[in-house]
C-alpha cells in the first residue's frame, strides 16, 4: 500500500499534463513509509517513449534525500500514449530502486489514471494507493 | 593515495553495509580494480564484460558525471570523492 496526501498526488499530475507529450519523472521521499518530500526530476531524454533522471540533478536530490536520513519511496513518471502500467523498460530499471513504489500517471486521455506498483525480481504487483487529505 | 568512494544503499552488500569505503588509484579503472580486491564483485556491478561503465549506473568524481569527463579513463588524485549511484530510468 502506498498513501501519498492529495497535494503531492495534484503535483504529480500537474506535472505529467505540463510536460505532456513527453514523459515526467521524479521522486517522493519518505520517512518511515510516510510521504515527505516530492522532487520533480528533469527528463533528461525529453521523451515521450522514455525518461531518465538527469544525473546532475539526481546526485543532488539523492544527497539531500540521504543526509535528511529519509528514503526514496516513490519513483514516479508519465506515460503519455500508453495506460498506466508498467513497461518492459520500467521492469527492467527497477531492479535499481528496491523497496521502492513505481507510481505511474497516464496523459493519453482527459481520464485520470493513476496506479502504484512494486516490481520486484521482474514481477510486476499493484499496491493500492490512498490518497489521504492535506 | 587515498581517495574516499561514497556506496550506494544497494550496493553494500559488497562493503559489508559501509555506506562509504577508501580505495587508491591513478584513474578509475585502477581504483575500481583496487576496490574489487577487498570488496570482490563491486567492480562487475560498475563495469560491463566488454569494459565500459554500466549504464545502470552513474560514476562521479567530485560531483561531475564521469560520463562527462574521461569515463573510466578519469583521472584521479589524493583527496578526490567518488560517489556511485543506481541510475534512474524507465520507459
């Protein structure tokens, strides 16, 4: 289960719609499984097939993650032309980010989809995302 | 010549869960064969069979991106900082 407050899931979807057509990334950090932070992340590939977090930028959010003795919770991103689900790509990147929840958002209609997801050893499992007040 | 390496959480495995270890080296093909001697198989997560660096992993060199320096080929000298981390992508 992944619960995220309802201003970091507005950001997140904010974010996807604003750089729509090309896919957005970034982080949610937490303490304790708890939501604290959330970094947007530049798309370095500026793609809408694809995303990788700028290393630059990525070295310093992690950094800042660390020292605030905080974990990465989330690893989040858009897909633009296909659902909410992740991609062989994603399944295949994930083995960096363990413990981690993979929250996905999809533009490709007006519909809000938004699904979280572990993937862990290539098997791919929802986790149900509430979304909390605040 | 001592150059300190900043560890990654799912690396340390290799460094029995030291977020940071010391290794010595004049480029970083050498530190990283000098850390592979005390912390067997970090080098094989870093470096490819063929020899380039991994591309799921960034390498920096006192916060630059080895990428946009010498790759494996960097130089280094006392006191420099080499810090791994996972690299994040996805499709």
């Amino acid at each position: 289960m992944l619960e995220l407050p309802q201003s970091m899931v507005d950001r997140v979807v904010e974010h996807a719609r604003r750089d729509h057509p090309d896919e957005c990334c970034g982080v949610v950090a937490g303490r304790a499984g708890h939501a604290t932070r959330l970094f947007e992340m530049q798309n370095a590939e500026r793609s809408p097939t694809g995303f990788v977090f700028d290393s630059g930028e990525w070295l310093t959010v992690y950094r800042d993650i660390d020292d605030a003795d905080e974990d990465l919770l989330v690893v989040y991103h858009s897909h633009t032309m296909t659902e909410a689900y992740p991609s062989r790509t994603d399944v295949r990147w994930a083995v960096n980010t363990p413990g981690t929840s993979w929250l996905l958002v999809s533009t490709r209609s007006d519909e809000l989809e938004l699904r979280s997801y572990r993937i862990e050893d290539g098997v791919i499992t929802e986790e149900e995302l509430r979304i909390a007040g605040g | 010549m001592a150059i300190e390496v900043r560890i990654p959480t799912i690396l340390r495995s290799y460094t029995g869960g030291d977020k940071a270890v010391q290794g010595s080296g004049a480029t970083l093909t050498a530190l990283l064969d000098d850390l592979d001697s005390r912390h067997s198989g970090l080098r094989g997560r870093l470096v490819t069979e063929d020899g380039a660096l991994h591309r799921f992993v960034n390498v920096y060199v006192n916060d630059e991106d080895v990428r946009f320096l010498g790759g494996l080929e960097t130089k280094l000298a006392d006191g420099d900082s080499v810090t791994v981390l996972p690299a994040v992508a996805g499709g």
